[in-house]
C-alpha cells in the first residue's frame, strides 16, 4: 500500500482563530469531517520536521472549532479530517513558530 505524504506552508494575514473560521466554513460545504483529535507539535531544528509533543494530545472533541480553541497557544496543532475515502491532517502554526528551511507559498 503507497502512503503519501504532501505538505504546503502557506501564510496568512489572518489569526488562527480568523483561519479556523474560514476553513472550517468551506469544510462543512464539501462534507469534510472533523474526526476528534487533534495534535500538538514542535519544530525540530535538528531533523527539519514537526515532531510530535506527547503532552500535547486531545481526543473525543466534537467540533473543529472546539479543537482550535484549545490549542490557540500551542507552536502547531495537527488536526485530523476525512473527505469522502481519504483521511488528511491539516496543520495550524503560530507564526512566531514558523519553521525554518521552509518553502512558503504566498
């Protein structure tokens, strides 16, 4: 089975909570689950990728918006979605936790 792995940074102007509003807005137009979970995580210099912060897990959320407001003043939360077959993360940062040596698209 092929597991795939695709990551676009882009930046907004907006805050994190002005982005939860707008994702969470076209999500539930096209049917995107929210599935519960959501994640936190750090950027490590050392291996230039998010590592996961096992102090940082919630589960049995109902709402994405309920989700985001809890980890407002985590560095990244990885969220967890469905669409149709496929299950993805999407990941919210802080920008004073931008990683380095990324590529953003703007």
């Amino acid at each position: 089975m092929a597991d795939t792995h695709q990551a676009t940074y882009i930046r907004f102007a907006l805050s994190r909570q002005e982005t939860t509003e707008q994702i969470a807005s076209a999500f539930c137009k096209r049917h995107v689950e929210f599935l519960h979970s959501v994640r936190g995580l750090y950027w490590d210099r050392d291996f230039h990728a998010f590592t996961p912060n096992i102090d940082q897990e919630l589960e049995h959320i109902n709402h994405f918006h309920d989700a985001s407001s809890m980890t407002q003043d985590w560095p990244c939360a990885c969220f967890d979605f469905r669409f149709l077959q496929w299950a993805f993360d999407l990941y919210l940062y802080n920008s004073k936790s931008t990683p380095h040596g990324y590529k953003a698209q703007h």
